[in-house]
C-alpha cells in the first residue's frame, strides 16, 4: 500500500500499564506516521484501533479482552468504522494465539519487538490478503524503538527507555516472558534522543526501564550514564524509575545527590518488610539491606522522597510477615506506596507455589496497608505546609480555573492560583496547604 493510500487511514491507539507502554504507544505512532497513517483522538474517528497492552496483573489482560469484545459490538453496530481492531505489546506477545483465533479475536496481533512490522501487517489486511490475522511476536536481542520527541507532553516529562526486559526473575514477575532478557539501548542513542527532545522544546526527562538501575554498557553503568545524560545542555531535570534495591550501591546514590539535575526522588519496590517472603519471591536483599539504603539515600540525597511497590498476600505471607511490611511502612514514611493483591501469573514460578492466603485475608491487609500509608502522607504533607520549595509548571489544571499545576524535584504535585506562567518555567513557592496528594501554593 503507498503512502498515499495509508494517509487516508486514521488510527487511534489506546495505552494499557506503565510507562514503559505510553513509551511504546508513541513509538508505535511514529513508525506508522512515518508510514503515511494519520493518528486519531478519538476511537469513533479511526480507521484502526491498536490496543497497546500490559500483562503484569490479571485484571489488566481481562480489561483488553472486554475492550476488544466492546469494539467487535460497536463495529457490528456501525457506532465505530473501524475495520481494523489489533492488540500490541506484552498481552499480544504471552496469548499471541488466544488473540488470534476465536470468536472474539483481534485482526492483528503484534509483541513488544515486533512494531516495526505494523505497516507490512496493516497493508495486507487492508489489500484483503491476509487470509488470517496477522502475527508478528518474538524476541529481537537489538530491537529498540524510540519515540518521535513532542515539545510539550501532558506532564511536561519526556520519556525515555534506557533497555527493555529483565534479568532478574523475581518469582511472581512475568515481565521476562513479556519483555525478554535485559537489552540495553546504547548510550549513543540515548543521548541523541534526549538531544531531540531538548531541540523540539523539553526540558526534562524520564529513563525508563524494567529494572532502569541495571543498566550496563561497555564501560559504562547507570551512574555514567545518569553524568553524561546531566551534561547535555538545555536539559533541566532529569527522573527515572523504576529500580531495584540490588543495584541502589552507594556509589549510585552519590551520583544521584551530586547531580543538580536529577531529581531527588526514587521509587524503590521493597514488595515485603518479611525476610522470608522476601527470599521467596527472589528479591535478593533483606529487609536490614533495605532501610540501610534508605538511609544512605537520605543521607548523601537532599531532600530525598521515597514511593514504592508492595505485594500482600503472596504465598505462605503469615500475619507476622505482614506486620513487618506494615513496619516497614512506617519506619521509611513513604510519599506514595502503591499496593497490590497477590495473583499468580501463569508460567511464573510463584504460580507453582499453594495460593493459600484466603481472598478475603488478601483484601483486608491490601485495605490496612492502604490505610497505614494515608496517615503517613497526611502526617508528612502537614509538616510542609509553610515551607518554600521550587516547581516546574507543567500546564493548565483542569480545576480550579485558572490555575497552574507544577512539580517539585522530588515528584510531589503543585496547584497553582493566580499565576501566569510558562510550561517549564521553575517557579520558587510557598506551600499553603494539600488534599489528598496534592499542594496548593502561592509564589513565595
């Protein structure tokens, strides 16, 4: 199919997980406007619908499987045009042939390494001569994608992925089968991309990555990697998640609190406060290992914030093991924890294991640690009320009219009143107050 003829062809996508997803959806945007494809905002306006999906929880595959089987329906009813609805990402690349064959099945199926070949896939669809759908999936060791820079994204933090997959096998993680073996992007082209974007208008970055601190190229690891990123000139800010405790070393941190530019925030998943959990979900550190970095972090970090990840209900989890994640909790005062329910992930080795934590005991401990780290938050947003901080203006708020949201370094949102001001202007402030996880303040 020419160029021409793809330029008629609208196509919306429609992102499911993490940012390493939002990353991919855009990249995806890229290869087919450089294919002639036009991009639509709004599904009822597109050609083609591609379905960018995530795979780490059960509930997210469910969610794509109602949304295609909605889609189906509203084509059969003439409420959508499409004629083309497809699946990509780490749910096309694990039920690849779930997703192409039944009464419900997508048009196209397309894995994590695999984008590059939409345009050839969406052509033979389109000419009639795929007499099946299309299925493109499998692991390609140099495969890296990268997304066309936008001047101004939503929050006004352009992402960047640094590699793709994981070496770490953590038993209930189905991210290896998802996103392969750890592959690094090179810094070469990092840097290059983080040029573009600068060129095009941002200011700041997020390193994306499964596991975002293992980074390693020849002679170079993620601290020489997070210097050379800091010296490009035109870069104010530099973010990054998610990482793993294992390879949170001293010598990373100092690099972190030595660099003006990157920001003092770190998102560092303990999963579990309990030793013996922890050794079975093969997290490889212990709780001591744990608060120890913590406290290095705010010691060679200034004005360091913490977010994490925990899993309760994991197989064998006692209450005693969840008491000391609700320990854990308190003694790291986290600005944002985000918890989950355990569920097994089919072909994961947690899967192998009895599933013996009663549904019921998973939802009251996901609503006590919920609950914990709400008055740790309340408590923590309190004590900053008064103080002066700096913030970069991200955009308008949706509410209140007229005023401006913005950022602190160290990743807590700002609102605005009264205050005209430029996306990516660092503005100094004063906090006058929160609800729920947001500040209000004025200029300082």
């Amino acid at each position: 199919m020419s160029s021409s003829e793809a330029a008629s062809r609208r196509v919306y996508i429609e992102t499911y997980g993490c940012q390493m997803n939002t990353y991919d959806s855009s990249a995806i945007g890229g290869i087919l406007t450089r294919s002639g494809y036009a991009l639509a905002s709004d599904p009822a306006a597109a050609d083609i619908i591609l379905l960018n999906t995530c795979s780490v929880r059960e509930l997210a595959e469910h969610k794509v499987f109602s949304r295609i089987g909605e889609l189906r329906s509203l084509r059969r009813r003439g409420q959508i045009r499409a004629d083309i609805i497809g699946v990509c990402g780490c749910m096309a690349e694990r039920l690849s042939g779930a997703l192409a064959t039944g009464e419900g099945h997508a048009d196209l199926v397309a894995g994590v390494d695999q984008y590059a070949q939409l345009p050839r896939m969406l052509a033979r669809l389109l000419s009639g001569a795929a007499r099946t759908p299309p299925l493109a999936t499998g692991h390609l060791a140099e495969m890296h994608y990268v997304a066309p820079p936008a001047a101004y994204p939503a929050n006004n933090s352009h992402l960047v992925t640094i590699h793709k997959g994981c070496d770490y096998r953590c038993t209930y993680c189905i991210v290896p089968a998802t996103r392969g073996p750890q592959r690094e992007k090179a810094p070469s082209a990092i840097l290059d991309e983080i040029r573009g974007i600068v060129a095009a208008g941002g200011d700041e970055v997020t390193l994306l990555g499964q596991n975002v601190t293992a980074y390693r190229a020849p002679g170079l690891d993620f601290a020489g990697l997070l210097r050379q990123v800091a010296g490009i000139d035109g870069l104010a800010r530099i973010r990054f998640l998610t990482g793993h405790p294992c390879d949170m070393d001293e010598r990373l941190i100092g690099t972190i609190g030595s660099l003006d530019k990157v920001c003092p925030w770190l998102h560092l998943p303990a999963q579990s406060g309990s030793d013996r959990i922890l050794r079975r979900m093969k997290r490889f550190y212990t709780r001591d290992q744990y608060l120890s970095l913590i406290e290095t972090a705010r010691r060679l970090v200034r004005d360091a914030t913490f977010s994490g990840d925990f899993i309760v209900g994991f197989p064998g989890e006692t209450d005693d093991d969840f008491r000391l994640t609700l320990e854990l909790v308190r003694e790291v005062r986290y600005d944002q924890t985000f918890n989950f329910k355990y569920s097994a992930r089919p072909g994961t080795p947690a899967a192998r294991l009895d599933d013996d934590v009663d549904i019921a005991v998973k939802k009251e401990r996901l609503a006590e640690v919920m609950r914990l780290q709400d008055e740790i938050w309340q408590e923590l947003a309190a004590q900053e009320i008064g103080h002066c901080r700096r913030a970069a203006v991200e955009g308008r708020a949706r509410r209140p009219e007229g005023a401006l949201k913005a950022r602190t370094p160290n990743n807590r949102k700002v609102l605005l009143k009264d205050c005209n001001a430029a996306v990516g202007d660092v503005l100094d402030i004063r906090i006058t107050g929160c609800e729920a996880t947001t500040f209000f303040a004025e200029l300082a």
